[in-house]
C-alpha cells in the first residue's frame, strides 16, 4: 500500500509538468535550480539509435554540460518521424507514427520546447548529438546522401549561430548538418576507412567531401575544432567501441564549445 500511495503521488507529481510543449523559461530549462554558466540550446531528434536521438550520446552531452557548469534548454522540431523502427529487431515498424518532439520529450523528462522557437539571440551555443533522427529526421541525408535536404528551423538555426559568431557542437552522424549548411565548414565523423568493421559508417565522409566540406580524421575520445567557423565536431557512434570512449569524445566536444563560449 505505502508504494502504491508513493507511486500515485508522483504520478500527480508528473501531471503538473504538462502540457509537453514548455511555456514557461522555468519548465524550459533543464536541471533543478538556475546558476551562472553558457546557455546551451541541445537540439534532438527523436528517442532511439535507429530512428531518433542516440540516447548515450545525449546523455553524455547532458552530463558534460552540467558538470561545465552550463545552463541547458532542450528543443526538438515538432514533426512527424520519417518513420518508427523497432528497435528490438531494426527493422521499420510500418503501421506506426510518432513525432519527433513527443519522443524528444522522454529524453528531456517533459522539459522541452519546439525547435521553431529557438533563437541564437537566447543562446551561447547549440549542440547536435547524432543518432539516425539526424540523418532522418533533421534532414534527409540517410535517403538522399550529399543531396540531401536539412529542416528549414535546422537550417536557420546553424546559420543563425554561424552568423552571430557563436559556436555549435556536433556529434556521430550529425556533423553532416553542418556540412550540407555551412559551406567549407570543417568537420570529423572519425577515421575515413573502415578498418576492419572499427568504422563501420566511413563511406559517409565522401559525401562530407562531395558538399564541399573539409574532413579532419580524428580518434573516438578527440574532437575537431574548426576555429574559423566555431564548429566542434566527434565521432561518437561512427566507431564501434566501448562505450566510456564514446563518453570522453563526447566531453571532449562539450569542453571545446564551452571554452569557444568564452572567446
């Protein structure tokens, strides 16, 4: 009975939070109290490897970016997903649709807001963390490749950041965001051949080349930091390996964009 009535109570809890669609720059934001730091706007797109956010990557982004000390808005476009894959057998789920910014949502535990709203004007920087939804959702390099086409609020909200000289953080497939927008930019997803299975996604990298993209090789735990254009690239995912590499790549990247905040 007691973890009944415990259960009930935090459900009622959780009930106070909706609607999911935050108004409020308290329900916005993403921790338990405001202190001094970068406003960081993290952008995802969706809730799962194959058809979303990669969940470890966003994670790892959250912690490095507490632990910088920074204050963090989430915000996800409020669109259908190109599709829903299940992920226990990675294979399309065809009669099923979800959106983008629901399933965003779980990551964020409801705090989050839609992607149209988000101005580099509010912000220090923007972090991309990968995951297929960035390939799928945030535009359509998985089906199209170097032809693709990026959201128009994904486009706005790179070049606007770009324009106001404010640094943007990307990781694992998400890079080529930045690639297909911001001309010349330079940009890493890892090693440029697949070593044996290590670099399982290294075919993406002609397609960097193709948009007219530099690409610098980088190792799992190091980013790439493209001064000219503040934009602070790491493979992440690119690589199959353990997980806590993954992890320090990712501070790696954090740490970078944060240090830009400040120049």
């Amino acid at each position: 009975m007691a973890v009944r009535a415990l259960l009930a109570s935090r459900l009622r809890a959780a009930s106070a939070f909706a609607p999911l669609h935050a108004s409020t720059p308290r329900a916005a934001l993403h921790g338990s109290a405001p202190r001094p730091g970068a406003r960081v706007a993290l952008v995802l797109s969706g809730c799962g490897v194959y058809d979303g956010t990669e969940l470890h990557e966003a994670s790892a982004v959250l912690v490095h970016l507490s632990r910088g000390g920074a204050e963090v808005q989430i915000f996800a476009p409020d669109i259908p997903q190109m599709h829903v894959v299940d992920h226990t057998k990675g294979q399309p789920s065809e009669s099923e649709t979800r959106n983008v910014l629901t399933e965003s949502a779980r990551i964020a535990r409801g705090k989050i807001t839609d992607l149209a709203r988000l101005s580099a004007a509010n912000h220090d920087a923007a972090i991309f963390p990968g995951g297929f939804g960035a390939a799928k959702n945030l535009s359509t390099f998985a089906a199209d490749g170097k032809d693709c086409k990026v959201h128009g609020d994904v486009e706005r909200v790179l070049k606007e950041f770009h324009a106001a000289g404010k640094p943007i953080g990307l990781c694992c497939i998400a890079p080529v965001l930045a690639a297909k927008v911001l001309r010349g930019v330079e940009v890493t997803v890892g090693h440029e051949q697949e070593e044996g299975g290590r670099w399982p996604y290294a075919g993406t990298v002609e397609a960097i080349k193709a948009l007219g993209a530099k690409h610098c090789v980088k190792g799992v735990t190091e980013a790439h930091v493209d001064q000219k254009n503040k934009v602070v690239t790491t493979p992440a995912f690119m690589c199959e390996t353990e997980l806590h590499h993954i992890h320090d790549g990712i501070g790696a990247m954090v740490k970078k964009v944060l240090e830009l905040c400040q120049k």
